[in-house]
C-alpha cells in the first residue's frame, strides 16, 4: 500500500472506447445496454491523468483499457504503468490505493462497491449513479470500510461559480431573490455516446450529464430547495416527454427550485436548441444588485485543445469574457460596470483536497463526498415525479 507520502492511483476507463464490464449484475446487462456498450469517453486522458501527476502525493500506477488499439493504446501512451483489460486484477493487485472510475455512470454503482470491499478509495466521474438510493449505500459503505468515497464534481472550481460565490459571501447582491443557471447549447444532433444512448434509469442523458453540474453548484450556494417543478423537453424533435422509456428521453431541461425560508426561486435550465452568440451562464438577481455573466469556465476547453495546468493562461478568462454586475449606488441610481472573474483556484485544487482526504479519511475533508452527490440525486428525482405528477414535489 501507500507510503506516508504517496498514493498509487489506478483508472478504470481509458480513450475513446469504453466497454461495459462482465462484473455488471444481470439487471445492469440487458440487451439494450449491450448494444450501447461501445461509448467514447475521455475523462481519463483530459481531466484525471493530467493532474495527477501535478498532485505530489499522487502517482498514477495502472490502467484498465479493455482493448487497446494502435491509435488508441493506454500502453503506448503511459509505458510505465501496469495495464489491464479488466477490472478485477486491478481491485486484486494490493499497490493499487485509489481507484478513479471513469466509466459510463451505469456501471459505476457496482464498480464502486467492488473497489470499496477491495479496501480502495474511490473517485467516481459524474453522473455519479442512478438513484439516491445507491448513492446512500455507497456512502454507507465507504464509511463502514473507513475509504474516502467522492464524486468528479469538478465544476464547482469553476471561475465564474467561484465568482458567484464571492458575490454571494461578500453581500454585494443582497437578498437573493432569483438565480438564474444555464447550460444552453446549439446542439441539433444527438450525441452517439452514453449520453445519448442511456436513459435516464440508468444515469444517461442531459439531466444526469449536464443537470447534475447545475444541481450540484445551486446545492453548494443554497442547500436543499423546498419544492421542485420541472418540465422535460425534447427540443431536437419539438415535444414535451415523461422521461420514462426510450422515446421519451429529453435533451432539454426546465426546472424552479423554490426556497420558502427566503421566497428565492432558482431557475435551471438547459437546452440543446439555443442559438445566441453569447450563452446566457448565470443571472443573479438581488435587492442590492444583479450578475449576469454568459460563456462557460476555460479550463475544459484548454485541457481539450491540450492546454496544460500549469500554463500561466490556465483557467484565466479573457477580459472581454467578464461578466457584468449592475449595483444600487450611494447616489440611489442604478449603475452598471464589467465585473472581473475572479482569479481561478483551477481544476487542481479539487485533486489536491482529495489527496488530502484520502491522507485524513475524514469524510468532511471530502471535496465532494457521497452524502452530498445523494442530496444532489433527490433533487433530481424529485424533478423526475414533477414531470411525471404535473406539480410541484418536495425532495425526499
């Protein structure tokens, strides 16, 4: 196992190809599933192994990639690990500290509970799974096993979220009365991966891929709403749908969040069918102010284009991408100024806590632990049975 001051990591999930394992229960191994089982993913390559190795207490150790290719080989590209093409061998192998999955989110329940009894901490790409149900069972027996347990939430290192969250700690804005948070695209082909081929029961789809980002942050800034209500939408063919069977899948999402306490009503929408040159990221509305800022956080894009993070341009918006803030002044008139993006803490920091919470095992060390990704969950099902009872739910 780890030295004191090092921790081998092993990846499950690798390039572009990705297969469902052959541990999946046979309720997850359906013939539906098995013919969507060749789903792309890159999470491996541009989010997790980039900054592992800027982690000092990290080194990456092995990697499962069911079946390399010569254009597409975790040897051929991280000689000095070891390399599997299953997962068991990984969960065996008594080096292996932390497993990272990066995987599509229906086998990530079952993967997790392995590496748990395998005695690995374990970092879970989101969507993290299904139900909150799962996610209480895993957190549970993350905590039975003493294993940090924690979800690739790592959106809320975000430097227009950080920005926000500034806003909000500092008072600027006020009373917040309404939060607008948008993932809006121009997006008229449905995707061919997971994220188009899975429905929602199984963690697939725009709720699970990008809603879980916007739930996740509202989360961070307000806890938990009283009542939920929310619409469904395939944009793409131009209808309303349940969510529940395979032609009734959305691509599109609206939803209120209200919040009795304060009478604060969050909107969380996003859409494939958004044609704008500047897409619309957050409105903040206050009784002292409003925010308004649109394009998304760099550091995606920079890691995609192969930007590393330790460049110095890393995670820094450019000055014509800052968003604006319109304040009551002391004269009482309203006046309008750009509002700088605050200087990011980047996609790094996120790895660095979790190093730091594998070290501590303490669960409130956790950047994103399994009890907040399942407060998460319930919102969303709670989103789920307002489609489906046409009124306003309640998050149980």
């Amino acid at each position: 196992m780890a030295s004191s001051n090092q921790y081998k990591v092993g990846i499950v999930g690798y390039g572009q190809v990705i297969e469902v394992p052959s541990c999946l229960p046979p309720h997850l191994t359906s013939p539906h599933l098995i013919s969507s089982h060749l789903i792309s993913s890159l999470s491996a390559k541009v989010f997790h192994i980039p900054f592992i190795a800027l982690t000092p207490s990290l080194v990456l150790h092995s990697i499962v990639q069911r079946r390399p290719t010569a254009a597409d080989s975790a040897p051929n590209d991280h000689p000095a690990a070891k390399h599997f093409t299953s997962v068991e061998p990984m969960l065996a192998d008594s080096e292996v500290d932390i497993v990272i999955l990066s995987t599509p989110p229906n086998t990530h329940f079952q993967l997790a509970r392995d590496a748990l009894n395998s005695g690995k901490h374990v970092l879970v790409e989101k969507p993290f799974v299904p139900t909150s149900a799962e996610a209480d069972e895993l957190a549970a027996l993350a905590r039975d096993k003493q294993r940090v347990l924690c979800v690739y939430q790592n959106r809320r290192w975000d430097s227009d979220f950080l920005t926000v969250q500034k806003l909000l700690r500092d008072g600027t804005l006020g009373r917040i009365v309404e939060f607008e948070t948008h993932f809006d695209r121009l997006r008229l082909e449905k995707p061919t991966t997971w994220k188009g081929k899975l429905g929602m029961d199984q963690g697939g789809g725009a709720l699970y891929d990008l809603g879980t980002h916007l739930l996740d942050q509202v989360f961070v800034l307000f806890g938990m709403p009283t009542t939920v209500s929310a619409k469904f939408v395939d944009q793409r063919e131009g209808r309303l749908v349940s969510g529940v069977g395979a032609d009734q899948q959305p691509d599109s999402i609206s939803a209120v969040l209200s919040y009795a306490a304060t009478g604060m009503l969050v909107y969380v929408r996003l859409g494939v069918a958004s044609v704008e040159s500047k897409q619309i990221r957050f409105w903040v509305r206050g009784t002292k102010g409003s925010y308004h800022k649109t394009g998304l956080d760099p550091q995606e894009d920079q890691l995609r284009s192969g930007t590393p993070a330790t460049d110095a341009a890393f995670g820094k918006e450019d000055e014509s991408r800052f968003g604006r803030l319109c304040f009551v002044a002391d004269s009482g008139k309203v006046e309008d100024r750009v509002f700088p993006t605050v200087e990011p803490e980047t996609y790094l920091r996120f790895y660095e806590m979790f190093a730091n919470a594998v070290a501590s095992r303490k669960e409130e060390d956790i950047p994103v632990p399994a009890s907040q990704a399942a407060q998460v969950l319930r919102i969303i099902e709670a989103m789920q049975e307002s489609v489906k009872a046409g009124r306003e739910v309640a998050p149980q």
